[in-house]
C-alpha cells in the first residue's frame, strides 16, 4: 500500500516525535547504569573517602558547616557551593560521599541525553528541518556514547568534585540556545541568569557562557514580532539576564560584603590562581612555586605569604589583590613571554597529554574503578575534522563549537588541567560522532574525495595533539600523587614504586624526597628518613615538612640543640605553624630552658588552642 506524500510525511514525523523521548530515555538509563557501575566499584576502594587534595578540601569545608561554623568572618577563599551542598547531603543522609556520588551519576547521564538531543537538533537534514532523521540519531547516540566511556568523565563524575554539576549546567544552557529558533524571552534570560549566577558559585568559569547568551539575543529574531522596539526588548531581555546573575549570586557577595565586610563578588582566590597561571615559572600546566600543591594548603600558604610581605593581618580581597598585582606586574615587565606562555598554554589545551595534577584517573584505573574508553586525544582528534565539515553544512553547529571555544577562553587565564578542559569534550563528542558518520556514508556512497579530506584533516590534528611534551616534570606528577596516596592508604609497596619512578624522572623535587622521607618513616627507618629529608631541604631550604620531621626525629633521639636549629628554621619559614612552636618548646625544656618553653607553648595554644598534647605540655611547664 502507498501512502500519500502528506500522510507518509505525517507518519514519519510522529513516528520521530513520539521515538525520539523514548530512546533519549534509554540513552539517560544505559550511561545512569556505566557511572552506578563505576560508583559501586569506588564505593569498594580505598579511595571513596578522600585523604587529600581537592576532594578533602570539599569535605572538610563540608564537615566544618555540620559542626556549625557556616562563616569564619572572611570574604570566601574557595568557592562554597560544593561544599554547602556537600553539608546538606550529609545532613540528610549522613556522612557518606556515595550520595554525592550517585547525584553526579544523573548529572552525568543527564549530560549524555542532551547530546543525544542536541545532536538531532543541530543535524537535522537542512531541506526537511523538521524531519528527525536516522543520521541525527546515529550522531547522537554516538556522541552520547562516547561521553559515557570517556575515562576522565568517568573518574571526575564519582569523586567529590563539582565537575559533573558545571559540565551538565553549562551544555544544558547550550543546548536551550541551539532548540531555539527565536531569541529568549526575557522571563527566560532572568532564569538562565540565575542557573549560571548559582553554578558560578561553584564553579565560576561558568560566566564565560553569557557572551553566548548575548549572541543569541542579538543574533537570533526576535521572540515576539508584535514587540514595538526591537531593541526595547533586546535591552529588557540583557538587563534581566544580568539580575538573573546577580541573583544567583548574591549568597556570595552578600556573605562577603555584609558579613566579612569586604568587597568580594564570588571568592578572593581567583588573584592566586591568576598568579599560578601567569608568573615566570609557570608552564601552562599547575606550578606552585613556592606553594604546597593540595589545595587547602594552597590557600594558607597565599595567606601567610601575602601578609608575610606586608607585615600585617590582611583581608581576603587584600590577599587576592597581592597576588594578581605580582601576575600583573609579570605580564606587563615580559609582554613577550607571556605571549609565548598563552601559546603554551593554548598547546596544552590541544594535546593529548593528560595532565591529572590530582593522579584521580591513573588511581581509579588501577583500582579496577573505571572502564576502558577514550582520552582527549582521541576524541579531539576526531572531532577537528567533523568540525571542518559540520561549521558550513549545519549553521546550528557554529554554537556547539563557540561554547567550546568560550570554555576554553575560560581556562586559558590560569592554567590547563584535565579536569579544567573536560566540559568542552561534550561539544567535541558532537563533532567527532559527525565526522564519524559523515566518512562512513561518503565512503559507502563513493565520495572520496570528502573521504581523503576527512582523513588528511585527521591526520593533521592528530600530528598537532600529540607533540610531545617532553619536561620530566610533567611525566612525575601522576607518579608522584599515586605514591603520595598510596602512602596515605598504607600500602607502602606501591608507595614506593610510583615515588621511586617520580624520583627517577626529577631526582631534585623536594615533594617528592620529602614523599620518600615519611614512607622510610613508615617502613621504620629513621636513618633513610633523614637523608631523604635532607634531600628535600637542599632543594627548597624553607621546606616546613622536612624541618618539622627532622626535627622530630632529633627530639627522639635526644639531640636538642640539633632539634632546636630544625625548629627554629620551620618558624622562619611559617611563623604560624603552632606544631612548631609547640617541638621547639619541647626541645627547650631538654635543655632545661623552661621559661624559653612556656613562651613557645604559649605561642602554639594560641595559634591551635584546643591541641590536646599543647595543653599537657603546657600544664607539664607550670
């Protein structure tokens, strides 16, 4: 039987809306099961708990909130959105981070579907718009797939870390701007504004999704023809996007103006980070000079630091200003090099090196957490072709690739890390499953010649991905940070081989020797500690841990004057460390200095009042 042109129409066009829900929802259900795969093997490891890093940072914040301290009287220093949600969930259902865990599995499998979806609005067949077409959803399904088993995805979507929640807000506001033909309504700016003013506080490169915003209000015809003034409406639509903004915003900057009295609009860490990412030894990549690399300590030693150099107790906004002043006055003294840093930086983004500085990925592979699937370089060297092709066929695909290309505007001012460049691999997912099936149909139907181009466009951007980055330091950190943990979890046999091979790669790093110290501590070695300590102090003098522990092991063997120097030295490096005020009033009474000693031990209750073996030592003296 043959249908009318108008009824076969009709058919195929309800057959397409009425199928397209129905397997975005198997494709919503099928990643929920791969990342709820993935958190049930992480719920087994030793890593579900985090021992340091990012994740710690989070979950002390956390944990300090449930204890009661929602605000310690300054401007923040760390975004807190994460870490107040953290608070709540714990609240609810207690203390266990697989309920976090199992919230960002949704968002994960949330971010998969509006792939799926976005690709059937981005390639529809341009002479039949309406049509949902068997290739749209081929691309779809293929790019959904690959985010599903893209293996920094799979790690960062279980961890405590905000990465999933920005990743899944930032392409859902994407693909709002690609559904929609007309521009938004105003209604709609002011609660779009809100979703990103909320998001920023927890991940603030979020923001740099508004100038889409703004394209597609300028760009796009207007929402309501009957509207006298085009620009009437243009201008309410901004206004209301922006107050969507500062609404979204306002637990910050109204905690940080009104309540720590200082003028701070999200966090006062943001001068440090562009410190980090614009002085003259950065890399393009995370470099601390001078700075613990964990995040929390991180952030004190900017404080220290900063008020060490201006002599005085700072507020926050005072910290963060003395900081960006250094970045700035490097940028303008060395406008060449920092032209030269940013193409580095550039470089980095569009490499397939993967530079994990928290080891999450390497750690979670080794515990049997995550499934095989692609990295970066694969999936961006895929997608440059499928972008070539897709920019002139599909003019909706010009969004996709300028929300790529504003993610990484985002990066670019600090620095890049795997974690920092995942949420534009959801953009290229898209163009890859595009170049993918575009090769395969012009290959079935004989076009080859858009299949030699496809393949010399791969071939040059995979040449281009995989320059080689050949500073030893670069390859230590994931060995570096395995054996860190490693150290952490007791399992001092791994420890030792992934800091051997950190060891092997910058012999001189005084994390690493340091690393080295406390695992022959732990092996019950004193001797081997101290030579790997003293290792750590010929490469950075001032280092507080190696000081502290040499110091220690001086104390126990009852060479005061010795612990005494070690003491003396961590105090200069950190005058606030009450740990070694508290070992240098130890060392004092071993030579019979009492009155020295009860100075220090008062400096250290002082610093760390509710210390239970300061108080002993204190009520010893008395």
């Amino acid at each position: 039987m043959t249908w009318p042109p108008i009824l076969s129409r009709r058919f195929k066009l309800g057959s397409a809306l009425r199928g397209s829900p129905r397997l975005g929802h198997y494709v919503f259900a099928f990643v929920l099961l791969v990342r709820l795969i993935a958190l049930t093997r992480l719920a087994s490891s030793p890593f579900l708990f985090p021992s340091g890093g990012d994740m710690h940072f989070y979950d002390d914040w956390a944990r300090q909130i449930l204890h009661g301290r929602f605000t310690g009287h300054f401007a923040f220093y760390g975004l807190p959105l994460y870490a107040y949600l953290l608070a709540f969930l714990y609240k609810v259902f207690g203390y266990s981070p697989f309920v976090p865990g199992f919230l960002q599995a949704c968002l994960e499998a949330g971010t998969a579907t509006l792939l799926y979806k976005m690709a059937i609005q981005v390639f529809r067949t341009p002479d039949e718009p309406e049509l949902v077409d068997n290739r749209a959803r081929v691309i779809g399904l293929l790019a959904a797939a690959g985010w599903t088993f893209f293996v920094p995805a799979q790690a960062y979507s279980v961890i405590l870390m905000p990465t999933a929640w920005g990743i899944f807000v930032f392409w859902f506001l994407v693909w709002k701007i690609v559904g929609t033909e007309c521009a938004l309504s105003p209604l709609r700016c002011f609660a779009y504004g809100a979703l990103i003013g909320i998001t920023a506080t927890g991940i603030a490169t979020i923001l740099f999704i508004v100038p889409l915003l703004l394209a597609a209000l300028l760009l796009k015809p207007r929402f309501d023809p009957a509207t006298p003034s085009r620009w009437l409406g243009q201008s309410a639509a901004v206004a209301l996007l922006f107050v969507g903004i500062g609404t979204g915003t306002s637990p910050c900057w109204i905690h940080n103006y009104f309540v720590a009295r200082d003028p701070v609009f999200l966090s006062a860490h943001s001068g440090i980070n562009l410190w980090l990412g614009n002085n003259p030894e950065a890399t393009g990549y995370p470099h601390f000079p001078g700075l613990h690399a964990g995040q929390a300590a991180m952030l004190k030693d900017s404080i220290d630091l900063a008020e060490a150099a201006a002599g005085k107790t700072l507020k926050r906004s005072e910290v963060s200003d003395y900081w960006s002043a250094k970045a700035r006055t490097y940028i303008n003294a060395n406008v060449g090099a920092w032209l030269k840093l940013m193409c580095r930086k550039l470089g980095n983004f569009w490499n397939a090196f993967e530079y994990d500085d928290l080891s999450v990925i390497a750690n979670l592979r080794q515990q049997g957490v995550l499934l095989p699937g692609p990295h970066f370089g694969i999936v961006a060297a895929l997608a440059i072709p499928g972008l070539f092709f897709s920019l002139r066929a599909f003019r909706a695909s010009r969004w996709v690739a300028a929300a790529i290309f504003l993610h990484m505007a985002a990066v670019l001012p600090v620095f890049v890390t795997e974690r920092y460049r995942l949420a534009a691999v959801p953009g290229l997912s898209l163009f890859a499953a595009f170049g993918l099936q575009l090769l395969w149909q012009s290959g079935s139907l004989g076009r080859y010649r858009i299949c030699a181009t496809y393949l010399g466009l791969l071939l040059a951007a995979s040449t281009f991905l995989t320059l080689p980055r050949k500073e030893p330091s670069l390859w230590a950190v994931e060995a570096y940070n395995s054996g860190r943990q490693a150290l952490e979890s007791n399992n001092l046999p791994l420890a030792e081989r992934h800091l051997q091979r950190a060891r092997s790669y910058v012999p001189d790093n005084p994390e690493t020797n340091f690393a080295l110290g406390n695992l022959r501590l732990a092996q019950g070695d004193p001797v081997g500690a101290k030579s790997f300590y003293r290792a750590a102090l010929q490469a950075d003098s001032k280092h507080k841990g190696a000081l502290n522990n040499l110091g220690v092991l001086a104390l126990e063997e009852g060479q005061w004057e010795m612990a005494i120097t070690f003491c003396h030295a961590s105090i200069q490096s950190d005058p606030a460390d009450a740990k070694a005020h508290y070992l240098l009033a130890r060392a004092l009474v071993g030579t019979g200095a009492t009155a020295a000693a009860r100075v220090e031990i008062e400096r250290a209750l002082e610093l760390s009042p509710d210390q239970v073996d300061f108080l002993a030592l204190k009520n010893k003296l008395q």
